[in-house]
C-alpha cells in the first residue's frame, strides 16, 4: 500500500488543540485499518505570519502541492485584527489556497443528531428526528473572484466600490455534477437555489441546472428556489431538503444559517473539492471544520474536537477513496456524543468532557 501524504495545517488560537486529537483518532484508525499514512504540518494564517510574514508561506504552498490533500484548522484571531483586510488570515490564506487549488466545490453536511435537538433553537416538533442535510456551496466563482473588484474615485469625488459576480456556464455545470453525486448518495433529492428572479447569472444558473439534471441525472428530483424563500424554508422546516446547491455568496450565508440550526459549530465538518487530482487519482481537496478559531476558549482545553475529526472522514472519503475508514469514524463520533461525551457546547450545562476526553471517548467508540 503507497503512503498517502496530506498537509497538516492546523492554524490558530483553537486549530492546533483540536488538529492534535483529530490526528490522534486518525492514526487509531490507520493502524486499526492498516493504513499508511504521512501528516506533514505547517503553518498558516496567523502561524504564517508570526513564523514567515505571511498567512499563507510559499513553503506551506508547496508543501500542499506536493501532498495528496489539505486538513486545514481555522486561522484568524484578535492579534491580527489590526492588519489590512486584505492581509487578514482568513482572506490571505484561505481564499488564495481555494483559488491556486481550483477548490470550486465546497460540501457542507447539516448534520443535528437527534440526541442534541436541544442545541438547535428550532422547536423540538420541527426537528423530531434532528436534522440531516447537505449545503452544496459553489466557492471559486460570483462575488467572491469576479473582477472587475475595486474602490475608485468618481468625477465628483464620490468614492464607488465595485465587486462583479459572475458565473460561466461551465463553473455552473461542473458544481452541479457534484451535488447531482451528492443527491444520489443519499435520497436524490436536489433543489439549487438561485434569484432567477432578478439576477442574469442566476439566471444562466437555474437554466443549465436544469439542462444539465435533465440531461445526465433523471433519476434525480430537481426543485429551484429563490434563496430569500430558502433562507425562510431552512428554519421554517430544514429537512424539507436533502441536497441544495447554490452559488458562492449564496452559499456562505445560507451554510452559516444551517450551521447555527444544527446547534453547535464544534459539530460541523466541511470540504471543499478542487479540479485537481492526487497522486491516488482522486480529487485533491481540504477539509476543515465549520466554526472558526474561538479565540475565547483558546488554551483551556475544552474545544470541540468532533468537527475536525469528522473533516478527517471526509478527507479519507473524498481524497483518499477510503469510504470504510471514513463511515467507522463518523460512527464513532455519533456513537460517543450520542453515548453522553459532551464536550461543554453541547453538554447543555451537564457534565462535560474536555477536548481530550472527547477524542478518547471516540477512539473508545473505534
Ligand atoms: C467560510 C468563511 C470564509 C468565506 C471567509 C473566512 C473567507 O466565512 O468559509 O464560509 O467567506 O468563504
Ligand atoms: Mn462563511
């Protein structure tokens, strides 16, 4: 068996402690599974910029290049708040490392077991069986790249400021084939959301959609919906979806909102899957958790190690062709928290475990 290698990039404040124990659950798993696995770590965000001056160093560039996927932390904090915007972890490392990477499909799982409906601030009848959902983000294009993206001066003097959101038919049809993979692996079911009603691209969104799900994917129930409907449906009754797709500022905004539905942001995992492919022959990708760096808990030792371990799975799934390795670990997670490990934000004020014991209570669970 060939040894897999993946960059290890844990980042700030919260990234590195729970990066130790997803990587800790990962090496259990390897052994158990007989797995050769590399994690080659280095720094990013603002580790990048104390350490080499920048948030994303040319050698941890290289380094993912040469590797056969990303399982990234989360980067960005208070120390580095006074930088320019464009200079920032978040804006410096991570949309540079989704561009150079081609990183154009980003896979949320909305996922709420129904032992912590709790969490969630929708009603308990709305959520009986938790909530088991997928956000399809498209996240190389729209507002986000679209150029022109500029501040200028007017004639009178008057500032102006540009962003372009813009959508090629191909970007459109090759997000659509990922969540259309997506909707048949699990109930079939996809609804791409849109605003067709005022937008030119989305416009040529919703029409080569439905080209492209007529065409290749019958098998496959479409529905579109204006995105302000979807940001009242997701709350209103979220499991009236399966798989939703939709554009990049769309999808930042609609994913943070099923995010907070499902409860905790320790829970959340995500990946984002580029047009490249590894030296397995499958898709390069980075995986990362959901939530960011909470600076505030920094160093106590009670973050939430779940949504890094559950991005592991999906590295192991999506780049490593693992699905046996990847499916034990998501069980494992959903059998210890179902099983009363509670770290603090989801222990409802009960008896919580620290970022440690939660990973023990998984590999327990392996
Ligand atoms: C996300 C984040 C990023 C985004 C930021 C940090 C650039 O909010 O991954 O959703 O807006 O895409
Ligand atoms: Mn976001």
């Amino acid at each position: 068996m060939p040894t897999i290698k993946f960059a290890v990039l844990p980042g700030d404040y919260i990234g590195p402690e729970v990066m130790a124990e997803a990587l800790r659950v990962l090496e259990h798993v390897a052994r158990q599974e007989g797995l050769v696995l590399e994690a080659r770590p280095a720094d990013v965000g603002g580790a990048g910029i104390d350490n080499h001056g920048k948030a994303l160093p040319d050698s941890t560039l290289r380094l993912c290049e040469r590797s056969d996927a990303i399982l990234f932390g989360s980067v960005g904090g208070p120390k580095w708040e006074k930088l320019p915007p464009k200079e920032q972890p978040e804006r410096a490392a991570l949309l540079p490392l989704r561009k150079h990477f081609t990183l154009f499909a980003n896979i949320r799982p909305g996922l709420l077991y129904k032992e912590l409906k709790a969490a969630s601030p929708i009603k308990d009848e709305r959520i009986a069986d938790g909530i088991d959902i997928v956000c399809i983000r498209e996240l190389t294009g729209g507002l986000y790249f679209g150029k022109p993206k500029e501040t200028t001066t007017l004639a009178d003097g008057d500032l102006q400021a540009v962003d372009t959101m813009v959508y090629r038919k191909s970007e459109i049809e090759r997000i659509t084939r990922t969540a259309v993979e997506t909707a048949r692996s699990r109930k079939r079911r996809l609804c791409s959301i849109d605003k067709a009603n005022i937008l030119e691209t989305s416009v040529l969104w919703r029409r080569t959609v439905s080209e492209y799900v007529a065409r290749h994917a019958p098998d496959v129930e479409l529905s579109h919906m204006y995105v302000d409907n979807a940001a009242m449906q997701l709350v209103r009754s979220p499991n009236q979806f399966d798989v939703f797709v939709t554009e990049n500022m769309f999808g930042d905004i609609l994913s943070d909102e099923m995010a907070v539905i499902c409860g905790s942001l320790g829970m959340l995992s995500s990946a984002s899957i580029g047009t490249g492919k590894n030296s397995l022959g499958l898709p390069f990708g980075l995986y990362e958790p959901a939530g960011g760096t909470a600076p505030d808990i920094a160093g106590k030792g009670v973050a939430n190690p779940c949504a890094q371990v559950l991005s592991t799975a999906l590295m192991l799934r999506y780049s490593f062709g693992l699905e046996k390795a990847a499916a034990r670990i998501e069980a494992a997670v959903r059998k210890a928290v179902t099983g009363g490990a509670r770290t603090a934000d989801i222990a409802f004020g009960g008896a919580a475990v620290g970022t440690r014991g939660m990973a023990d209570a998984i590999i327990a669970a392996l």
